[in-house]
C-alpha cells in the first residue's frame, strides 16, 4: 500500500479531524495573509496622511511668513540706531536724540551688504516752538530710504517729502485749517502742503515732516542726524543680538534699540506657531507608528489562536 493510499484512508477514518485541520489552516493563512494585506495599506495610508498633514503645515507655515512680513511692514521701522553717547530713557521719552552723528553713516551701512535689516531712513528729529503759529511741533526731517547694495527693489515704507514741501500732522492742519497746496511758513521759510496725515492719537498728530536738508538747516544741524531708522529682516526672527553686532561692526560708536516692540512680540508668536506646528506633525507620526504597532500585535495574536 502506498503512502497516498495510507493518507486517504487515514482522511475518511478522521473526516472530522481533518476538515477541522484544514480549516484552521485554511483560517491562519487567511489571517496571516489579511493581516499583511491590512498593515500594507495602514502603511500606504500612513504616508498619504502624513505626506498631506506636511504639505499643510508647509503651506500654513508659508502663508504666517507671508502675513508676518505684510504684519511688520504695516508697523514700519521697527529699530534705531542711534549715537552711542545717546541715553536711551532720554531717546524714549522724549521721543527724539540731543547727541547727533554725520549723515554719512547710513551710505556706510547701505554698502557694507547688510543681512539684518533693510529700509535704512536717516532723520533729524527735535521738538521747537513753531513761531508763526505760537505752539510747540515735533519737526521731523527725513529724505528717500537710502538703497542697500543688494539693489533691493523693495516699496520704501515711507516717501520722501520734497524740498519746499510739507507734510503736516493731523491736529496741526485741523487746527490750523490747511489743505493740500496751501502755503505755511515755518521758522521763516515758506513750505507746500504736500499732505495731510489721518489722526493716529500719538506724536505724530502734532509732527511736521519737511526734507532733510532742509530740516539741517533751519535747524543749524547741517550734515548731521540723531537717528537711522531701520526695518528688522524677517529672516532672522527677532535676533537683536545679531542685528547689534553686525552693525556694531561698521558703526561701533551707535547702538540699536527697538522703536516697535510689537515687532518682537510678533516675531516670537511666529516663531512659537511654527514650532506647534511642526510639534503637532511629529505627535502625528507618532501616534501612527504606535497605532501600527498596535495591529501588528493583534495581527501575530490573530494568527497564533488559529494555527
């Protein structure tokens, strides 16, 4: 009798047995196979998920970079830099400097390729008694933002105002009764209305703006500033450390203070929404690597009980 034949009979004496033996086989190897089926498409789906959740996260994180740069522009210049002999409580609550440095400083920081801060403005700022009119103005004199020698094409944050022009605060042109065009004399010299800014509730609705040069002049400052204002590069997220040193490197008789210090708040919330979310993608592939592991168990228990 041959082997096959003994395996037969063996089959018909033990139908039950053996149906109930192949079944369970049948069963394990169903188990094991859909097991393996099923862990392959977690695995697919892991990556779709993941790879989904960090085109989001790439994409929010571009758009807070974009609205953070929209955000700071809308504050203007964030930081001065001032002469160092300059007492800082001096500068904030008077809101101007009495120490003074040439105005030559600012072609010196435009072309030493700056990586820290763009929109370099000088001014000539101080508070006097406009005699025409018998009242106390802050009288402010700017000029065009200086380029940086990145050739940057950027919109300046402020216009120039024009030799023989004059922007005028919002108090001073309600109360004086000027419009644009209007003619005004200021310590002597005959200046245009060029503008009249909106009420703001701060200094600047008692501020005239003229030309710097002009501004050296009467006010007998010629050639001289007692401040550069300056916009923080988004691109180093509230390092003031590394602004001060840079730019302690090409004027080492300044310092830099923060004018805004909304800016820094800012800078941090960004700062701290990029690291949730990058916090959060990382608690997600986590929790699939455990949810993973958890079927696999289940999977391997699933097919011991059936071998």
């Amino acid at each position: 009798m041959t082997l096959w034949k003994l395996i037969a009979k063996e089959i018909l004496h033990r139908k039950s047995r053996f149906a109930q033996g192949v079944l369970a086989v049948v069963v394990a190897v169903g188990c094991f196979t859909g097991s393996g089926a099923l862990l392959r498409a977690y695995d697919i789906g892991t990556r779709e998920i993941l790879a989904a959740k960090q085109a989001e996260t790439e994409q929010r994180m571009a758009e807070l970079e974009d609205d953070m740069r929209k955000a700071t522009l809308k504050l203007g210049f964030n930081m001065a830099i001032l002469p160092k002999p300059q007492a800082v409580e001096d500068w904030h609550a008077e809101g101007y400097g009495v120490e003074y440095m040439p105005e030559e400083y600012v072609q010196r920081l435009a072309q030493s390729r700056l990586l820290t801060v763009r929109h370099l403005l000088p001014t000539l700022q101080q508070r006097i008694k406009w005699p025409e009119q018998g009242r106390t103005i802050i009288l402010i004199g700017t000029r065009g933002e200086v380029p940086d020698a990145h050739g940057s094409t950027t919109k300046p944050l402020v216009q120039p105002v024009a030799d023989g022009t004059a922007v005028v605060g919002y108090h001073l042109h309600q109360d004086l009764g000027l419009a644009e065009g209007d003619r005004m004399v200021l310590m002597g010299r005959e200046f245009i209305v060029a503008d009249r800014r909106q009420e703001r509730g701060t200094e600047d609705d008692i501020t005239v703006w003229i030309s710097l040069g002009e501004a050296q002049e009467l006010l007998q400052k010629r050639g001289l500033i007692n401040a550069i204002l300056a916009l923080e590069c988004v691109c180093t997220e509230g390092a003031l450390p590394v602004v001060r040193e840079e730019i302690g490197r090409v004027l080492p008789d300044t310092q830099v203070i923060w004018q805004e210090p909304k800016a820094l708040a800012r800078a941090e919330a960004r700062a701290k929404a990029a690291a949730s979310a990058r916090a959060t993608l990382q608690r997600e592939a986590e929790h699939r690597v455990r949810l993973r592991r958890q079927a696999e168990a289940i999977a391997a228990t699933l097919v011991q009980q059936h071998m």
